[in-house]
C-alpha cells in the first residue's frame, strides 16, 4: 500500500492538489475537513461537537479525529481498490501522527511519503480572504484565519518533525505557482513511488 499525505498550512491549496491526484493516481481520498463539514451541515452529533471547534478556528480533539479515521479503515479494508490513501488535512497533532503511523504499520508493505506545500503567510491571507468571499465557508473571517493559522504553527508544524525522525520521505513543493504548476511538480515526485 502506498500512501500520500499532503500537508501545508490552510490555504495552500491541499484540497485543490488532493482531488487532482487522488484521480490521478487511484488513492482513497481522505480529507477529515471535508468529513467535519458534511457532519456539520447534516447536524449529525459528531457535526454538533465538531462545529464549535471549526468556526473558531481551532482543531477538533484528537479522539472525535481518529474515531473517524477508524471508520474509514475499518470500510476500506473490505474495498482494496484502491493503492493507497490520500490524507488531505491529517495528521494535523502529534497524537494524530503517532496514531497513524501504528495504524499503518498493520498493512506489510506500506509506504507512505509527505508532500510538503510551500506558501508564505502573506499569501495565505490572501487567498483565505478571497476563499471567504467566494466560498462563504464560516471558519473564514478575518479572526478564525488568524486562528487557524496560529494553530497551523503551534500544533502542526510539528508533525513534520516527526515524520522526519522516523524518516518517512518529505517533499518540499513552492505552493505559489499556478494550480497546475503545483500538480506537475507534485507528480513528478509521486511517479516513481505511485506508477
Ligand atoms: P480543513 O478543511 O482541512 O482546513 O479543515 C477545516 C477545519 O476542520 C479545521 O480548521 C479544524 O477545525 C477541523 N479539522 C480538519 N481536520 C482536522 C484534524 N485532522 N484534526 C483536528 N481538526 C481538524
């Protein structure tokens, strides 16, 4: 099983790159951001817990997190169709990280790599301001973006620490180019683990 984790703080185009390439290369696209809105909109109880967390901003607790992404191993297990998993927004917690890493170390021949997206913090604003008018999503405003990333330097930058101590391969990719500019160079590092 290969896997790919796509990491960058919110608004370097993680969920725009992960879609690309989950197609691309028939990986199961894991995006907990997206779980937790469908759970929201639904108004699910896992959607009510995890509300007060996203529109402020802040991560939602690890155990609600993994609850999730045991669900999702525990279904694709029965599908196999799949290469691998795509986690698009996740790990984003040491905890969450370690969790995984022992999750995965079930399948015998799993691989995983890191994809790296680069953006300055002045881009990030940009774009997540642009996204608040486009898209109307709540956890947008001016504060919350602040917010989430803070909580992005704080808690998930990180994670990249770990990966490199247990020396998982790391992929730094510049986020700030043309949406597919990003996606080329992105698969060029991807072919020879992925083809
Ligand atoms: P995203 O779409 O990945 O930027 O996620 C939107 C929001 O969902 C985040 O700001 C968090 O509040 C929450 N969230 C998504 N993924 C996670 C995660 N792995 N751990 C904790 N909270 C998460």
């Amino acid at each position: 099983m290969k896997n790919v984790i796509i990491f960058g703080p919110p608004g370097a185009g993680k969920g725009t790159q992960s879609k690309l390439i989950a197609e691309k290369f028939n990986l199961f696209h894991v995006s907990t951001g997206e779980i937790l809105r469908k759970e929201i909109e639904s108004e699910t109880i896992l959607g009510r817990v995890a509300k007060h967390y996203v529109e402020k901003g802040e991560l939602v607790p690890d155990e609600v997190i993994m609850r999730m992404i045991d669900e999702i191993f525990v279904e694709q297990n029965k599908l196999k169709k799949f290469k691998g998993y795509l986690f698009d927004g996740f790990p984003r917690t040491l905890h969450q990280a370690k969790e995984l890493n022992k999750m995965l170390k079930q399948y015998k021949q799993s691989e995983t790599i890191v994809i790296n997206i680069i953006v300055s913090e002045k881009e990030i604003l940009k774009r997540l301001l642009n996204r608040a008018k486009l898209e109307n999503r709540e956890d947008d405003s001016e504060d919350v973006i602040m917010n989430r990333i803070n909580v992005y330097k704080k808690q998930t930058v990180e994670v990249l620490n770990y990966y490199k101590e247990i020396n998982i391969k790391i992929v730094d990719i510049d986020g700030e180019d043309t949406i597919e500019n990003v996606f080329k160079k992105i698969c060029k590092h991807l072919k020879p683990l992925l083809d």
